[in-house]
C-alpha cells in the first residue's frame, strides 16, 4: 500500500512539471554548450556564438520566473538555498571561466550575474526599513563596476525586469518590461563591443548585430513561451534538470579547456 501510495505521489508529480520550463532549461544548456564550443572550431565562430547569444537571456528567465513563483508564495527557503547555490558557484566556477576565457582579466563569470540580480529582485521586494536603501546602493556598486561584471549592469537588471514581466498581471504592463527586457539583453550583448571601441573595426559590424539580434529573439520567445507555455500541453517529457546544472557549468568549461589546449 505504501509503495502504491508512493507510485502515485511520483506520478502526480511528473505531471505537475512544468514541462515548458524543462524545456528552456535544455535549450539554455545546449546553446550555453555550442556557444563555449566555438572556441574549439574557429572557423564556425560567428554560427555557434550567435546560436549561444539565446543561453544568458534563457537562465535569466528562469531564475526570473522562479522567483515570481517563490516570492509570491513566500517560500523562503527556496530563495535561500537558490542564494547559496548562486553564491557558492560564484566561487567555483571563476577559475574554470578564466581558464577557458585564455585572455588577461576581462570580466567575472557568469554567476555574480545572476546573483547580483537574483539580490536586486529580492531587495526589491523585501519590506526591511533598510531594503530601498540596500537595493540603491548595490545597484550604484553594480554600474560602477559594470566593467568586470560579465554582460555588465544591463545583464544585472534584466532580471529585475524580466521578474517584473512576470509578476505583473497587467497586460500593457507585461508588455512594457518585456520590451524594456529585449532592450537590455540587446545593450547588454553589445556593451562589451563599445566600451573597447570595437566599432571602430567594421569587421565586427556583424557580430555584434547577430549576437544583438539573436539575445532579443531569445528574450521574447523565451519569456512568452515560459509565460503561456505552462498551460500548454506540451506533448513530451524531457528529464529534470536537477541541481547538477550549477556544478554542469564550471565543469563544462574545465573540459572545453582541455580539449582546446591538448587535444
């Protein structure tokens, strides 16, 4: 009986995933993957890093989205573990991103991206007498130290308002912070471009347009197909992606590395 009990617990919880996000989490590790791939095939480097723009506006929508669904139920337990994770691969996964990165210093890794906006959101909605004064202020340290933050300031607030995008039951109001939300992934690709004065090289021209144009597609197919697709009946299952996608991220690069520089 217990194990019965048991089978439909299980079930009823696989047909509680929400399948849509299941599978941008796929999609965001896929591209991540063929946009860190690109180091290892030169010759494709505009295909595969274009493909890769759609990975960083993907897992900002998520984290997004699920912090929609965590604040608004006052989980506060999820949002504290999702801190320590994001904190902790902070960590981790800045020398495996160095290695791979082969270049003097340029900027962090990913994970104090998302953390810093994951920290904004959660500022912005907390009601500590000192929460408005803490969100200012992390966001004057973050645009000042845009230059080392990967994707910049502009990454940092595309979370905050991708989380607006789905905290909101407005529906001109969806619409505003989705396009101010496609604004920033589009800033936030080409940032680098322009603060090293890259435009002064016309060859660039047209990577720096693919990856604008490529990040903004993804934002707002990623973020509508989130929003409507989990009333959708998607007809197939893709496997969780469980905790293992944090420790998939400095990993993947360790092995890319190797590849690069031995193989």
């Amino acid at each position: 009986m217990v194990h019965l009990q048991e089978a439909v617990i299980s079930q009823s919880a696989v047909r509680d995933r929400n399948r849509a996000l299941d599978l941008l989490k796929w999609i965001a590790i896929v591209t991540m993957v063929i946009d860190h791939a690109s180091i290892l095939f030169p010759q494709y480097n505009l295909l595969l890093r274009t493909i890769g723009r759609w990975a960083f506006p993907i897992f900002c929508i998520m984290l997004a989205f699920n912090l929609n669904q965590a604040i608004s139920k006052k989980k506060t337990h999820t949002l504290k573990n999702y801190f320590k994770n994001l904190a902790l691969f902070c960590v981790l996964s800045e020398v495996p991103y160095q290695l791979f990165n082969q270049e003097p210093f340029t900027t962090l890794n990913v994970m104090p991206t998302l953390l810093l906006g994951f920290l904004l959101v959660v500022l912005g909605e907390s009601k500590h007498k000192y929460a408005t004064l803490q969100f200012v202020s992390l966001l004057v340290v973050t645009t000042l130290l845009s230059n080392f933050i990967m994707y910049s300031v502009w990454g940092v607030l595309l979370i905050v308002f991708l989380y607006l995008f789905f905290k909101t039951t407005n529906v001109r109001s969806k619409k505003y912070f989705l396009m101010i939300s496609v604004l920033l992934t589009s800033l936030a690709n080409i940032f680098n471009w322009l603060i090293g004065g890259y435009y002064t090289d016309m060859t660039t021209y047209s990577l720096a347009f693919s990856f604008a144009v490529s990040s903004a597609i993804a934002t707002y197919i990623g973020a509508q197909f989130l929003l409507k697709g989990q009333h959708m009946n998607i007809p197939f299952e893709l496997p969780p992606v469980g905790k293992w996608a944090y420790w998939f991220y400095p990993v993947h690069l360790v092995i890319i590395w190797i590849l690069f520089k031995f193989a």
